[in-house]
C-alpha cells in the first residue's frame, strides 16, 4: 500500500511539472471535440457545436491542459441559479489517466465555481461507468438520485453532488 502511494505521489508530481492547466481560448473547441470523441462512446459525446457552446457560454467555467501545444485533458462547468456549479464534462487522454490530472482539473474548476459563488457542484455520469463513479465518489462526491434516460433511451446517470 505504501509502495501504491508512493507511485501515486511520482505520477502525480509528473504531471504537475509536465501539464500545464490554463483557461479556454477560442479555438480549442477542435481538439476539445476530438479529445472527447476518443474519451467516449457514441451516445456520451458531444457534436463540435455543442462544445464550443458549451465551452463559451457566458455561465461556463473551462480548463484546459496542456502537455506542450497538446491538449490532453479539460473540464467544463457551468454555474447555475441556486449557487450550484454543474460539471458538464471531464475529458482526460486515455494515456493521461491515474496519474491525477483528472484531480488537477476538478480542483481547479471546483476553486474557480467557488469563486463564481457556487456552493455546491452537480454532475450525472453514467451508471455503468465504474471507473468514472469511483473517482467522483474519492473526490467527495456523493449520489443523490438517478436520472432515467439521460443520455437517451435507457441510458441512464446518477446524479452526484459535492458541497464546496
């Protein structure tokens, strides 16, 4: 277990001399789209156009990272009435998991939701993503109901949330 930590702690380390996280540019919907193309499945992505809508719209908070001029991971949330920030996507390069930049760009779109106000943070995720399930579940999210047909005819979320 110590020797686990340990690695955690040099993969982490890593990414945070590598990675550099910055907010979104113009621009950056492309690789955005891409990236979340190769993150997920059909009925999970979003088109180009809904990213780029979601990434500029006014309520938006979005960061991006970087390993030199490649974008490998980011997070948008939105702040919405009620004081709630709403996570509506995380995408993170397959070659870029558990190594804590999933960590790294929660935290820094928790802090700035914070910022904006928000006292609590909203996301759904998809009841047959384990891996996705634990990591918000570390992160100190915890669930709160179930939403039926979320990503389309019985693909259903949970919905989790996080007091900030």
């Amino acid at each position: 277990m110590i020797h686990r930590l340990m690695v955690q702690k040099l993969c982490e380390a890593e990414v945070e001399n590598e990675i550099r996280l910055r907010g979104y540019r113009a621009g950056d919907d492309g690789a955005m789209f891409a990236l979340d193309v190769r993150c997920f499945a059909e009925p999970f992505r979003f088109t180009r156009v809904a990213m780029r809508r979601f990434a500029e719209s006014k309520k938006a908070r979005a960061v991006v990272a970087e390993l030199g001029e490649v974008l490998v991971g980011f997070c948008i949330v939105h702040v919405e009435r009620g004081n709630v920030g709403y996570v509506v996507t995380l995408d993170v390069a397959v070659e870029h998991r558990s190594k804590g930049l999933a960590r790294m760009l929660m935290e820094r779109v928790e802090e700035e939701a914070r910022g904006a106000g928000c006292l609590s943070m909203l996301l759904h995720v998809f009841v047959g993503n384990d891996a996705a399930i634990g990591f918000y579940e570390r992160m100190g999210y915890g669930a709160v109901g179930e939403a039926e047909g979320f990503y389309g005819a019985e693909v259903d979320a949970l919905v989790y949330r996080k007091e900030l």
